[in-house]
C-alpha cells in the first residue's frame, strides 16, 4: 500500500512530518468554554476533537447518534461506517483540553449567527456531511485552515506552491485550493468549491 510521511489533520491544526510534529493549534480555554456554554444553551449537539480521540457530553449521546444515524443513511451503505470510532463520554467541557475542532448540530443557531457572534475566535464553515433537518458546522480556531497545515511542511522543506496539489470537495477545502498550485475540487462540491479549484472533476454518480 501507499506510505505516507506525513499528516494533515483537524482542519489543519495538527501537523505530522517526517516523524515530528511542525504544528499543533487548539482552542484556548477560556473560548472553548464560553463556545460551549453558548452551544448548549442553545440545545446543540456537538463533537469535541483532539488529534488523538474525540468526545461527546453524556448528555447528548442519544441526540448524537441519532444525528449520525441519519448522516449514515444519506450516505448509502457503500460509506464508512461513522459510528465505529466511539467518542469519549464526559460529563463537562472541563473534562477535556487542547481541543482542536468542534463538529456541532444544530435545529437553532445558523452559521451566519455563530459568525456574527464567534467569527474573531473561530474560523466556522458548514460540515460536508448531509444531515438534512439539522444547521451543520465545524469550529476550530481562527487561526486553523488545511492551508496553513500544509504551509508548514512548505516552509520546513522548502517546497514552492507551485509543487502543491491539492484535492477537496467542501468549504473547509477552499484556502487549501487557493494555496495550491493545481487545486482540484470534486464535481460534487458546491460553487464556492469549484470556484477556488483549478480542475473540476466529473461529479459522482
């Protein structure tokens, strides 16, 4: 199989090259607490995500997987199972720390809101998985993109842009295009996707 030396994960805030680790962003506390009080006054459900395992309040274990439930079925059977890694149950935000990303459902609270609101601390985009009924979104620090992930490793190797490709299908995916010296979107991504790109592929059928 294919081997990789290095990593790009939680949106870009945790990078892995060559056995050491070039970045590692995660939200600071006092935010992360005050984002999770504001979410749960609001009744979200909401996924909390380190590099090494994610976390869900016991509270919202039924919420949840009914939320995952409905993703599963939209996707088809052919999908990955997402409910295979288990997250950690925890009783408080409190129980937890160095967060990298948030995936939070909502019936309430839209983006723009959480925007309007967060948009200085947070960078917030629309989750790329279908969940029809529920405003669907991923939080991580605003300082957190996958291109600035990869930047890290260009700058550690001294790698020009121009030898970057990159390939992406939903807003999360859109700086990494930009960066990229050929930046394909999926033909099944949105507009705003397709117009960040280079190529465009056929979509899915």
């Amino acid at each position: 199989g294919m081997e990789f030396d290095g990593y790009v994960t939680g949106s870009g805030s945790y990078v892995l090259f060559q056995g050491e680790c070039l970045r590692h962003k995660f939200i600071t506390q006092f935010t992360y607490l005050s984002l999770c009080s504001y979410l749960l006054h609001y009744n979200c459900a909401f996924e909390l995500l380190t590099y090494r395992r994610s976390y869900l309040l016991r509270q919202s274990l039924q919420s949840f997987y009914e939320i995952v439930g409905n993703i599963q079925e939209s996707l088809g059977d052919g999908a990955t199972k997402l409910v295979e890694v288990r997250p950690t149950l925890i009783d408080s935000p409190l129980d937890v720390h160095e967060i990298e990303k948030i995936l939070f459902f909502s019936d309430t609270v839209t983006l723009e809101e959480l925007k309007e609101r967060w948009g200085t601390c947070f960078y917030i985009v629309p989750s790329s998985l279908p969940c029809s009924g529920k405003i669907a979104g991923e939080i991580t620090p605003a300082v957190v993109n996958k291109a600035a992930g990869i930047q890290s490793i260009l700058t550690k190797e001294e790698i020009r842009r121009e030898d970057v490709i990159a390939v992406g299908d939903s807003d999360n995916d859109i700086e990494m295009l930009e960066l990229a010296g050929c930046g394909i979107a999926m033909g099944n991504g949105n507009e705003a996707v397709k117009a960040a790109a280079d190529y465009v592929t056929k979509p899915l059928k």
